[in-house]
C-alpha cells in the first residue's frame, strides 16, 4: 500500500492519530502537500460521502472520519499554503437567523472541507449582513442552512438582501436544512439545493464549474 | 368552524383510545393534542386558535408548560372543544430542572401574551437574546438560548475538555436518578386526576430515553460532567460503543425501577407509557445504521419494554422524528406498541407502506398532517384532504390515533389550525371514508 493509500484509509476509518502520523511521514518524505491533499484527503472524504449516499456508513462514522481529516488537514495547511496550492474555493455557511441547530450544516461543511473548499464558518443565527460580508470578502459559494419551518423564510431575506447590496452575481447561493426542497430552494432564487452533506459537495462542483 | 367536538360521542376517550391500541375500531379515531412534550402545540398558536374559537378575551395569556419547545397548555376548555382523548402527565419539574410554578406574565417575540415558570428569567441579554438557567439559577453559566427573535430554545453546550483515561459514566448519568418521593407524590396526584377526566393518560416519568440527544448537554444539570457536546456524542456511538453500553445499563436500572415505583403507586390508571424520544431519523435517513441500532440500543428497549408488558398493562409508546425506515423492524421488533410521530416527510416513510407493513402491531399515533409544508404554507383545502386521507390510511382497523407530526409550530396560519380540527372532526367517525 503506498503512503496515499495508507492514508485514505485512515481517514476513512476515522483514525485520526493515524492519518495524522501519514501527513507527517509523507511531508518528511517529501510528498508534495498538494499530493497528500488530493490523493490522500479528498479521495478519502470523496469515499466517505459515497459510504453515505449508498447507506453503509451512517452519521457517527461520518463525524469520525471528517475529524480525521480536519486533523490531518490541521498539519498540511501551512505546507499547502507555502507550496501555493489553491484551494477549490471558498464557501461562507451558516445556519440563518432565529435557528440554532448546526449538526447539519457542521456536516456539510466538513464534507466541503474534505473536498478541498476553504471554509468561512459563520455558525449559528447568522444576519444577512454576515452572509453579505462574507461575499464582500471573496466567498464563492453562500451556503445557508435551516432546520424549522419558522426560519427557513429567512433563506428568501437573506437572498434579498444579497441581491439589494448588489452582490448577486458574486456568489452562487446554495440552501439545505431538514424543511428544505429543491422546488423551495427555486422559487426563492436560490442557486442550488443538496438534500445531504455529501450531495452539497456535488451541487458545489457542479456550480463552480459553469 | 362548524364546532369539533360538539358531535354526540357515545364512548368514553379512554374506552376510544384502548379500542384503537387493541387494533379494534372504536367509534371514532381518537385523538391527542398535548398528551406530551412532541404532541403538543407552541404557546403562539395556542392563543391564537383560544382567541379563534372565542375561549378567551383578547389578550388572555396562555401558559407555557414547556419552555424549551415554548409548547402551550392545552387547558381542558381546549380539549373539550376539539374532543381530545389523552391527557399527559410529567415529572414536576422541566427541561431546565425547575417547576412550572409562580407564574409570571411575558410576551415573546411574536408579541404573543404569555405566563411563564418564575424561574424563567425573561430579562433579554446584550444581544437580545433569551437565555435559560439550569434550575433557574442565575450564577451558573446558561444552559439554553433563544434568539432574538427566535421562538424556541437550544441548548448552549457546556463540554469540559475530554480526558480519555478519566472517562467516568458517573459524569453521564448524573441527570437519571431515583424518583424522589416529591416527584412520585406528583406523579399519583397528577394520574389520578389525568385519569378522573376519563381521559387516556400518556405518562413520560421514567427517564428511559437512551441517548436522547435534547438531553446529551444536560441542559438541568448546573455543571454538566462527561460527554455532552452533540458531536462529540455522536462520534462516541462509533469510538466509545463500551462507555455508552454501560451508561446505557446504568440509566435502564435507574429507569425500571422508577417505573416499578410509578407502578406501584398507580398501577393501570396510566394508558400509555412514553418510553423514548431519542430521535434516530434525519430527513433523508436513519442516523445510525441497523447494526448500531441492534447492538447498542435495541437490548435496553427490549428489556424496557419486556417489563412493561409482563408487570403492567401500559402500552409502550417510542418517538423518533425522521426517515427510520430502515430501523422499524427492529424496533417494532423490540416490542414498542406505539410508534410516533411518523414523519410521512421524510424519505422512505410512505404512509401506505407503513400501515400495510406495521399496521398489525403498532399504532401509528401521529402522521395526521404534515408539519414541514402542508400545515404551515399549504391552503385550508390541502390541510382538508390531507386530514381526510391520512384518516382513511391509518386509520382503517383501529391502531391509529390522530396526531400531527410532532407538535404544531408557530407562525401556522390560524386557518390552517382551524381546518385542521374542523376536518379531524368531520373524518374521525367509523366506518371511514
């Protein structure tokens, strides 16, 4: 198995010491970062969302594997970012106004991660005017999340205001929460709906490319 | 409204509600609203459906009876109006470990005029916010927010750095303890006058949900111990499978013998017993894979169960939101009698499916209407036929009792409200459209 593979596997198996220990060793080998990133994180996150969508892992081993990755990710940054590897984009995510929950968009954020996007975290209740700052700031993707039927209208707010600030074309807006359809995602003008972490990440690609 | 419960009954709610348990047709399908903490309504559209159906002088308060959800009393004026069937009957104190005493007035942030517990500390923070005090007490760090704005409370996590060697159940289980004898005094008071009301009584007093995770953080407890971050638990169902066993074992002796005391003090009076409401559903599907379920949660429901149905006569009742599909064999399996609140909105929870496959033995108590899309932002007609058909589905044989799924929420169009009632009154009676 080479140094990737070892890695991959760790992450997939959510042991984090190990994939740890595998960016170390392979830095000191003299792996490219940006190597150990896409053949060792992101094709072990790509596998992890995969495990998901065909029901043979479930949210805890998600959550184990993702937090091996964050971790090892933690140790490449400043290789990758003195190599100059770019990252895939940046997505600014945040659950909206008035909602706290954040297992969900947690989720999705971490898949992002794994897929190689830089991550602005904006938490919980957060106010248009952050999402609006954060694409001021250079985000490529807005990504909004709700779980209750009382907040998810804030999505359309939210959108609105964007819009108002003259901001719409500078980032794609993506939505996802529990009371969240494609057809809702649409008539509010958002850009893209996903129905689970893994799928964001495909609607993320799909929107960055075009 | 042409007036719900106005209609002769000829059978007493409990007799209705036991009929329906038995998979027998009882006169008309039961029906709850209140009967518990996922059954209930928020206090905005309870004054606003009082207000509606003329109960009460504009700007009465309603009382918030469960302030984490902010779920309103269903008083019995409500009940009789809209002809419910069950009463609950809790533990004295709340969510936040203080009891619903010393009413005081508030008014939320819909505008909404309000009595709250007097422990519940209405004073916004800097931010506006509303925050919650374990047992009310102000000189510990908050355990729970409300927004600015917001209609609800959350837990505020409260996670001391995990030490791996130091790990101790103990620090998990400092929430489950023996029924004290106040409680237990409650409880027999409160079952004996749900009971007098000839009402079916839903009882949630044994503190037997495994791993829920509303109560992970320990939103009572003033300096919560162990694991309490909601990941961070979530990942110990995969890293640590031993520890979580063993708070398991700990919490379901705690929990058997509370429910023996409660057995002892009021015997059969109870209808129904809630047992769980951990939730093992999202939207799309279950949390955790069958085999998880099998091996570390499904032998504690099992037992739980196994006791229930060999020292009583209570029906076993398991809520759990979202896509569980994939689980209700084995959970049906381990012996729940009720099954709640059937999330027909999640992915593979087919309403048709679902009776054709459980319907013999479960009763599905809840999926009447759905409360991501039809109740809040449908039309009165699609609440009507919504209403209508789930009667038809679930409701043929007896094994229902009506129920939305999960509690009704706020900003609901009181019309809606107000449809969905008038239909549940006019599609309840058997023989079923």
């Amino acid at each position: 198995m080479t140094l990737q593979e070892e890695l991959r596997e760790a992450v997939v198996e959510g042991q984090a010491k190990v994939a740890v220990a595998k960016v170390a060793q392979g830095l000191v080998e003299g792996v490219p970062a940006g190597t150990l990133l896409r053949e060792g994180l992101i094709a072990a996150m790509a596998k992890v969302g995969g495990l998901y969508e065909q029901g043979e892992i479930y949210v805890p081993e998600m959550l184990v594997a993702a937090r091996a990755m964050t971790e090892a990710l933690a140790v490449l940054k400043p290789e990758l970012v003195s190599e100059g590897v770019p990252t895939a984009g940046t997505v600014a995510i945040g659950t909206v106004k008035g909602d706290l929950h954040d297992i969900g968009k947690n989720l999705v954020a971490m898949m992002l991660e794994g897929a190689g996007y830089q991550i602005v975290d904006l938490g919980v209740d957060v106010r248009a005017e952050q999402f609006i700052q954060a694409i001021r700031d250079g985000a490529d993707v807005a990504a909004m999340s709700a779980l209750l039927t009382t907040t998810m209208l804030n999505m359309q707010e939210n959108i609105a205001a964007i819009t108002e600030a003259g901001l719409r074309d500078k980032a794609r807006i993506i939505v996802g929460g529990a009371p969240i359809t494609a057809e809702y995602a649409e008539a509010i003008g958002a850009d893209g709906f996903a129905a689970d972490a893994s799928s964001a990440v495909r609607m993320v690609q799909q929107l960055l490319a075009t | 409204m042409s007036g719900p419960g106005t209609q002769q009954s000829t059978m007493a709610s409990r007799e209705r509600v036991e009929l329906a348990l038995a998979h027998t047709e009882p006169d008309r399908v039961p029906l709850d609203l209140g009967g518990s903490a996922v059954t209930g309504m928020h206090v905005d559209s309870v004054y606003r459906l009082r207000q509606a159906l003329g109960l009460d002088a504009p700007g009465t308060p309603v009382k918030v009876v469960e302030p984490y959800q902010m779920l309103g009393e269903i008083a019995p004026d409500l009940l009789d109006a809209l002809g419910v069937d069950v009463v609950g009957v809790g533990l004295p104190t709340n969510f936040f470990g203080f009891e619903n005493e010393d009413w005081k007035p508030w008014t939320t942030f819909d505008g909404t005029p309000v009595l709250v517990p007097g422990a519940f500390k209405t004073e916004p923070d800097a931010n506006g916010d509303i925050l919650m005090y374990p047992e009310g007490d102000t000189s510990v760090p908050p355990s729970a927010r409300m927004p600015n704005g917001g209609l609800y409370f959350d837990a505020i996590v409260r996670q001391d750095p995990l030490d791996e060697e130091r790990l101790d159940v103990e620090d998990n289980l400092e929430e489950f303890t023996p029924i004290s004898p106040a409680a237990l005094a409650h409880v027999t008071r409160e079952v004996e006058r749900a009971a007098a009301s000839g009402r079916a009584v839903l009882a949630n007093v044994g503190d037997t949900a495994f791993g829920d995770i509303a109560f992970v953080p320990g939103m009572k407890l003033k300096h919560p111990r162990g694991i309490r971050d909601i990941q961070e638990w979530y990942m110990s169902l995969n890293l640590r499978p031993g520890y979580v066993n063993e708070v398991f074992e700990r919490q379901c002796e705690i929990g058997l013998r509370n429910l023996e005391a409660v057995y002892d003090a009021v015997g059969d009076a109870i209808t129904v017993i809630f047992v769980t409401g951990t939730d093992f559903g999202t939207q799309q599907g279950p949390f955790i894979s069958p085999k998880l379920y099998r091996d570390l949660f499904k032998p504690f429901h099992v037992r739980v169960n196994d006791w229930i149905h060999t020292n009583t006569r209570w029906k076993s009742f398991i809520h759990s939101c979202g896509s569980i599909w994939r689980l209700l064999d084995d959970m049906v399996d381990a012996g729940f009698d009720v099954l709640n609140p059937v999330q027909t909105s999640a992915a593979d929870m087919d309403p048709v499916a679902l009776k054709a496959t459980y319907g013999d033995r479960v009763t599905f108590w809840g999926g009447g209407v759905d409360t991501q899309r039809v109740l809040p932002f449908g039309t009165p007609d699609e609440v009507r036929a919504m209403v209508k058909e789930r009667m038809r589905i679930f409701g043929s044989g007896g094994g229902f009792v009506f129920n939305t799924i999960h509690n009704l929420q706020a900003r609901i169009p009181v019309e809606n409200i107000l449809a969905l009632y008038d239909a549940v009154n006019e599609y309840r009676s058997y023989p079923l459209d």
